[in-house]
C-alpha cells in the first residue's frame, strides 16, 4: 500500500511561446498520469499531479490535487517548488517536456501575411537531470517516448536515460503501429506491455516495491 507516501506526477504536453498567441506544443495526452494518479490514490498516496494543456480534467481524481500549467517556464518553477519541500518519497516525470524554444520571443503577435517565417530554436534545460538533487531523494521515474523503435533498440535507449539522469525506474515507450513499453529499474526488465493500463498498474507496483524496499519493510 502507498499510505502516507506523498507522490508527484507531471503529465500532458508542454507550450513554448513564440509570439504573444502562438506556441509550439506537443502531442501528449497527459493519458498516463492521469491513469497513475488515479491509481496511486487508490492505493493510498496523497498525490500531486502537474497537469499540462490537455482540457478539462475529468472526473474520477477526489483525493489527486491538481496543480496546471502551460508553459514551459510553469512547469519547471513548479517542479522545483514542489521537490523543494522535501516532502515527496516519488517523482514521476510523464510530462511531455519541450526540449527546444525560441531564442528570441516575439513580443506582439507576428502577420499572418509573411511569406516565410525563421525561427532559432535553442534547447531548454532538461529537467528530468535533476530529479535526484532535491531534499529526501525521492525515488526519480522518467519516460523515454521513442514512436520508432521497439524492442531491444526501445530498451536500450531507456537504459541509457536512466544512466544520463540517475532515475531509479524508466519506462521506455513506444507507439510504432500500436503501443508497447517496458519497465526498467536496472536490476529488472519488465514487459512488453501493450496497453497504458497494464503498464500503469505494473509502474504503481515497482514504486511501491522500491519504496517498500527502502524503508526496509
């Protein structure tokens, strides 16, 4: 059981503005931790979910406290409050993170009536590198979305995000032709796992397992 375990997830896509009404986005759902937060509810854990643009929020969360962003610089302001109390034995990172934004932000909004429009992107940090620095040291569990690769070439690339980041729990996924992921905790491979259901149900048990495990029950 996850009683008294307080437990952040963030979900859905991330916006980078590049002018004052236009963004570049992702395609993320936000499905899946959604689907975790309801789960890890369940089972008892005072759950915070930062929850990107994805719509309303359906019913079915009473006990999840949901905090929303848009942005690219909310999520990450958010992420360091929350891992900042050190008060979270878990952090799953499930958000569609944006990896490049403008270099330049135009400040108005841009003519719709430009024959071309160029664009510098740059990176943004990767906050998913830094899960494991906040107080408590709470157990980091990242996602690797890879929608061409399957197999050992799928895992493989998770391995080498949970190497890069120092996460405890990677799930590598995948949706080329239809959905597959593994569970990877580095002593342990587990899948593949074709739908977000079975594979959430089997991430809320590896949490607990390792959270079990280090609090030596």
């Amino acid at each position: 059981m996850a009683t008294d375990k307080n437990i952040l997830i963030t979900a859905g896509p991330t916006w980078v503005p590049i002018d004052k009404v236009r963004v570049i986005g992702n395609l993320a759902s936000g499905e899946t931790g959604l689907m975790l937060a309801g789960k890890l509810s369940a089972a008892g854990a005072r759950v915070t979910l930062l929850l990107g643009p994805t719509g309303p929020v359906p019913s079915g969360y009473p006990g999840v406290r949901i905090i929303r962003f848009r942005y690219f610089s909310e999520i990450e302001k958010l992420l360091h409050k929350e891992l900042s109390k050190g008060v979270y034995s878990a952090v799953i990172h499930s958000a569609a993170v944006s990896d490049y934004k403008p270099k330049k932000k135009v400040q108005g909004k841009t003519s719709s009536g430009l024959k071309s429009w160029k664009i510098e992107l740059l990176p943004t940090k990767k906050l998913i590198n830094g899960l494991k620095r906040y107080p408590g040291n709470p157990l980091a569990v990242g996602f690797k979305f890879e929608p061409d690769l399957t197999g050992k070439k799928l895992v493989r690339e998770g391995e080498i995000l949970m190497k890069k980041a120092g996460l405890d729990i990677v799930v590598a996924n995948s949706n080329k032709k239809k959905y597959k992921a593994y569970i990877l905790d580095g002593a342990r491979k587990e899948g593949p796992f074709l739908d977000k259901d079975s594979m959430a149900g089997s991430l809320v048990r590896a949490v607990m397992r390792m959270l079990a495990s280090r609090n030596g029950n």
